[in-house]
C-alpha cells in the first residue's frame, strides 16, 4: 500500500468514525458550540462610572451562565445544532417549543451581552461621528435629545430588561424590552442596548437606575457603534 493513501485513507477513516461518533452519543461539551467572549479591556477600564468589581462579576458569572445555559438548551435538539446564536434569535417563533423559552432566554442573554460589552470603553467623551451622527439628528433632533430619550427608555423598563437603539428597516428607533429578549427575534438590528438588570448596577449604585445611566452614557465606545451602523446599514 502507498505511504500517502494509506494516511489519507486513515484520516477519512479517523474523520467518519468521529462525525458517526458525534451523532450517536452527543455529550454537552462537544455539542456546545458557544463561548464567553473576552471582555475587550480591563474590569476596571470604566471606572469610575462601572465598577471593576460589577464588571467582573457581570462578566464572568452572569454572562458565562447565559453561555453555559444556552449551550445545554442547543445541545437538548439536534435541529439546532449548528446555527448561530442570531440565527437562533432570528426564528425564534419557529423553534421547537421545549427550547424556545430557554434559547429566548439564555440565547438572548448571550447575545445582548456580547455586543454589551463591545459598546462600551474607557470614557473619552467622544459623541457618534459620520452617518450616524447624521441618523441620529435626522431621528430625534441632536444628540442631546438622543441621549436623554435613551436613558428615559431605560428608565422606564419595569423591572429587569433592556433598552436599545435599534435599525428597524432604514429608521432608527429607541425600543425597551423585557428580560433578555433580543431585537433580532423582532426582525431589528440592534445598534446599542443598556443592560437595566440591577446585576448591571446594583453594587454601586443600589436601586439609583438614573445615576447608573447618567454613568454608562459617559462610557460608549462611539466609535463601534457608529462602524456597526454603517455596517448594519449597507
Ligand atoms: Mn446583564
């Protein structure tokens, strides 16, 4: 037998007998195909507005449990296997009912925080520039205006959930939502969202919501959201 087939031959072998391996007893850490994305600076880089210790905390525990959790829920039905958390979220309504609850959940929490964490960063007191600075006059007067109806959103959030500014068709809207629900299984593409579940501020800012937005408005990384809008808007 030649030297090359042989390996080859073994390899394809080695190949099939680990697909076939796959799909007859999938385990939960093979089938588990999502992972906590590093935070994208230090715990304490937002200081003093966002505590090192809520960060790492929020982070490390809450966020690796919504990973942790949905990646059960996916492993659970075969059909799911393979899809990505926006694909998911995006058909959501069409999902088996056994994991729709948990993948609305724990999807959407994996979701929101992923694109969380990249919304944020150490204050410059930089505003959006380009397309979507203009967006943002178009849609809701200056900036200024932008801002104070963002954190009136969040404000009003009863109870845990979201406020997000989102591109809803070729507008841009400021939307709440409950829980870890995600605008992608609304058919919007979200920009920015802030986290008003009190594991976002409780340690120091207790029950101020106000004081914590008047704080995470100080620490958005403009420069992401405003390349995510010209990426999203193409
Ligand atoms: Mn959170």
């Amino acid at each position: 037998m030649n030297d090359t087939l042989s390996r080859r031959s073994l390899v394809q072998m080695a190949a099939g007998a680990a697909l076939l391996t796959t799909k007859l007893t999938p385990k939960l850490s093979a089938a588990a195909p999502f992972t906590l994305p590093p935070l994208p600076y230090a715990f304490d880089a937002l200081e003093p507005y966002i505590d090192a210790r809520t960060m790492e905390i929020h982070h490390d525990k809450h966020h690796q449990a919504y990973v942790d959790n949905l990646n059960k829920a996916v492993a659970s039905d075969s059909s799911l296997s393979g899809m990505t958390v926006e694909e998911l979220l995006a058909k959501l309504d069409t999902l088996p009912a056994p994991v729709r609850t948990a993948i609305r959940n724990q999807g959407g929490g994996h979701a929101n925080h992923s694109l969380f964490w990249q919304t944020l960063g150490p204050a410059k007191g930089a505003q959006p520039g380009g397309a979507l600075a203009k967006a943002l006059d178009t849609s809701f007067g200056s900036y200024s205006k932008f801002e104070d109806q963002l954190k009136a959103a969040a404000t009003g959030v009863f109870g845990s959930g979201w406020a997000w500014l989102v591109v809803d068709g070729n507008k841009l809207a400021i939307e709440q939502y409950p829980n870890q629900d995600s605008p992608i299984s609304k058919g919007k593409k979200p920009l920015l969202g802030i986290d008003v579940w009190e594991h976002a501020y409780y340690l120091k800012y207790q029950n101020r919501r106000p004081e914590y937005l008047a704080a995470i408005t100080k620490v958005i990384n403009w420069d992401f959201v405003s390349g995510r809008y010209d990426q999203l808007s193409k």
